[in-house]
C-alpha cells in the first residue's frame, strides 16, 4: 500500500516554523520579544460594588491634595485592584505624587500619554522584569497607583494592576475610562519616552 | 469533477493567491508578536499559557506553508494546514459571534484602527465569509493536487 508522505510534510513545515520563531523571537527587541509562556491571567473580573470610588469629595473640582489625602483610597489588600474614574483619576494626578503606570504598548505610550505616567506594557516581554524594578524601588506598597491602558473593553490595566498586586502593592487604582477619557478631559498629555 | 476546476492553469493562480493572503498575514503578525498575542487573547479561548506560544509560532506557520505552496513544495501538507488553519479561525470567529463578544479579527497584524463594537461584529461576519471563501481555494489546490497524482499513475 502506498504511503501518504503529506502528513510527513506537514510535521516537516510546523518544525521548520517553530525553529524559525524560535530564532525569531530570541533576537527581537524588547518591544517584540515574547516569553515562550504567557502570564496572562483569565479574564480579570471584579465586581461593579469592588469601586470604593466616588466619595463625593474625591471629584477634580472639589478636591485639593490636602483635603482627600486621607483614606479616599485607602489601601485594599483582599483586591489586587479597584476601578476608579476619571474625576478620580484627576484629583490623584493633582496631588503631583501619584505614581501612574501605562499598560499600552510602549509604541502608543510614546505617541502620547498622561504626564508623569511611566510605561509598562504587559503585552511586551520586559513587563515583568519593570514591575520587579518598581518594587525594588522600595515604594510605599500602600500608596496610591493609578494605572490605565485604552479604556471600553480594554483589560491591560487590569492585568498590569494584578502583577502589581501579586509583588506586593496593594493600593492599585485601574483607571476605568483610560486615555481616551484623559484626552477628552484635555489633561496634561506628554509624547517620547519620557514619563 | 469539472477538469476545469482542476486545470493547471487555475491552480497555479490559486496557489499564488493562497500562498500570498497567508505569507502576508503571516509577515503582519511577525512584525508585532506582542500585538497578536493580545489579539489571540482577546478571542477568550485560550489558557493565558498558551497565548504567547501560539502567537510566537502561528504566523511563521503561515509564512513557511505559504512559501511551500509558492513554490511548488509540498503542496497537499501546505493546502491542509491552511484548511486546518482557516476552520481554526471560523471557530474562533463564530464562538465570539455567538457570545456577541467583538474582537478584532487580528487576521493580518499591523496597527489597529479603533472600531466601535458593531463594526467589529461586522468585519467578523465578513472574516468568516473570507475564511470559507479561501477554503473553497484549500479545496481546489487538494483537487488538483489529487487529480495530478491519479494521471501520473
């Protein structure tokens, strides 16, 4: 009986591709590289009444750094994040000592983000190496840190917010609505590498 | 079947036009692994674990079989893995259509224009349609590929 030698073939075509990823993704840059296993959690998911937000004098026009410097947002460490919203989000960039993290592709981080926000995408292979960075950086763990990637349906944040939380800080506020809503409100934007 | 379907003439071009989808849309995603990858998890099918491997090594998958097919090598394997390939993607496409869940196709890699969800539903609908137009091209190489090695006997 004849052989199909197709099947051969095929196997012959899926090794070759793997060995040409392979060596693919071992010289990309930082930007391109991947680690072989992901460590994407399963679609985060909190519950709606998870926001300790709006406390009525957590709003940009009736909060000043010195009045909702208490426990606003205090620490939650059962929660590895809470969402919060962009008036939020404006009173706690008005303190000027918030740390922000972006969660978008350093690509788009450099086309434009919130001034003062530092880059740290989860899709690119030196995320996990930056959050070890942050922690070694010997931060209040308890402080306040915003985090946002697109806003809608976009979930980067929220798994930038759960690294975060599993080295330790226990204080991450996802920014729900994201940049887009950050531009809307025409907020200090920067462009480039620098935060 | 029509020997037509199956003439030389029409095979060649379909395997070019084969080989040439996969090859670019193969190229797209190897140019941004990191933006499949969230595209492949975007599709909420698969295990965290999993996304990156696969995002690392399906798009060479494509570009490697549509070479193969290009040039001539290896025809029948190349025109299966683009079948496997293309009901893979119909599947995908359809779970989330039947959950209502908008994704990005993220077919060809590249930067994304933002889209609202009933654009997205829409350019979905129209992927599957793609996909099961380039399984007709699937069927026609295999055909061919068939009736060549029956003639050569």
């Amino acid at each position: 009986m004849r052989r199909d030698s197709s099947w051969r073939d095929a196997v012959g075509i899926v090794v070759v591709a793997v060995v040409a990823a392979a060596v693919s993704n071992a010289l990309a840059g930082p930007e391109r590289k991947l680690h072989w296993i992901g460590s994407y959690t399963s679609a985060p998911a909190v519950p709606a009444a998870a926001s300790p937000t709006p406390s009525p004098g957590a709003s940009a026009a009736a909060v000043t750094p010195a009045a909702d410097a208490g426990n606003a947002f205090a620490p939650h460490p059962n929660k590895a994040w809470v969402e919060i919203s962009g008036d939020d989000v404006a009173a706690l960039h008005a303190r000027g000592n918030v740390l922000f993290l972006d969660a978008r592709r350093s690509s788009v981080y450099r086309a434009g983000h919130i001034e003062g926000a530092r880059s740290i995408s989860i899709w690119e292979a030196d995320a996990d190496d930056k959050v070890k960075a942050l922690f070694a950086e010997g931060r209040d763990q308890s402080a306040p840190i915003v985090v946002y990637c697109s806003g809608g349906d976009c979930e980067d944040s929220h798994h930038l917010g759960e690294k975060l939380y599993f080295v330790g800080f226990d204080n991450v506020l996802v920014y729900k609505d994201g940049f887009p809503d950050w531009e809307k409100r025409g907020l200090a934007v920067k462009k480039g590498d620098a935060p | 079947m029509n020997s037509r379907l199956t003439s030389p003439w029409l095979t060649a071009r379909v395997q070019f036009v084969l080989a040439a989808i996969f090859v670019v849309a193969g190229v797209g995603k190897i140019l941004d692994p990191p933006g499949f990858a969230h595209e492949i998890y975007n599709y909420k099918l698969l295990p965290g674990v999993a996304v990156n491997a696969l995002a690392i090594v399906l798009p060479w998958i494509e570009v490697v079989a549509g070479l193969a097919l290009f040039v001539g090598v290896a025809r029948r394997s190349a025109a299966r893995i683009f079948g496997v390939l293309l009901i893979v993607f119909v599947i995908a496409l359809s779970i989330n259509l039947v959950r209502g869940r908008p994704v990005d196709c993220g077919c060809f890699g590249g930067p994304k224009v933002p889209k609202t969800d009933v654009q997205r539903l829409g350019d979905m609908k129209i992927a599957i349609a793609r996909d099961l137009g380039m399984l007709l091209l699937v069927w026609q190489v295999l055909a061919a590929v068939k009736r060549e090695e029956r003639e050569r006997r």
